[in-house]
C-alpha cells in the first residue's frame, strides 16, 4: 500500500491495484485541493490507468473545484457518500461533462469496491 497526503484535508491511497482519496470530512474542497489530488494519482499509478475510490461524506466541493477534471490516469470513478447531502454533492460532480470515464454513486464500500473491481479485472485483461 503507498500513501499520498492532500494538503490536510485528505489522503491518497492505492491498494490492489485501486486508487482510494479519503476527503476528511468538514472540510471544503476547492481547485488547488483538486490539482494536488490529480498530481497525487498521477504519481501513484505511475502511467496505469486504473479505478479510483473517492469518500465524499461529509465534504462540499467549491464550483472551481468541481470544473476540474479527472486525472487521464482514471479509469473507473466510484463516489462513496452515506446521506443524502452526500448524494447531493455527488450530483454536482456527476455533473461535470463530459466525463471522460465512467462515475457511480454507492452507499456501500462493498458494492462500490465490486463496481471498480469489475473495471480493474478487464483492464489487466487488456
């Protein structure tokens, strides 16, 4: 497992070949957090394209913020939030477009890693 901290308001993880960003939560994410968050993947996958896990509870995303896209190095996005304002600002980013690779909103870690999962057994197939 490799660790990336964002500034201080989240951590970059990969693990069996997925990508996890953990936002803390409280904070708002705005673009520069978004950046480092893209440097931060780009430095762990090291040129792979592979599926990335993000935990939105509890975090808001700034309009810039949400303007900026995902890493190229992304295949597969699972957005993983637990109430409805998670939901919510899941939507906006959702919203984004085009989107250069598929997102998904989960409630459940499981089905979320199952989704991602599912994209990262092709992708080695490939």
């Amino acid at each position: 497992m490799h660790n990336i901290e964002i500034t201080d308001k989240g951590t970059l993880e990969l693990t069996d070949g997925i990508l996890r960003l953990r936002w803390r939560s409280g904070h708002a994410i705005g673009p520069e957090d978004a950046h480092r968050a893209n440097a931060a993947i780009e430095a762990l996958s090291q040129g792979r394209s592979l599926p990335l896990l993000v935990d939105v509870e509890g975090v808001t995303f700034t309009r810039p913020a949400r303007k900026v896209p995902p890493s190229p190095s992304v295949s597969k996005i699972a957005l993983l939030g637990s109430s409805p304002v998670d939901y919510v600002i899941a939507l906006f980013v959702l919203r984004i477009s085009p989107l250069p690779c598929p997102v998904a909103y989960f409630t459940s870690i499981r089905k979320a890693m199952s989704w991602l999962r599912r994209s990262s057994n092709r992708a080695k197939d490939n």
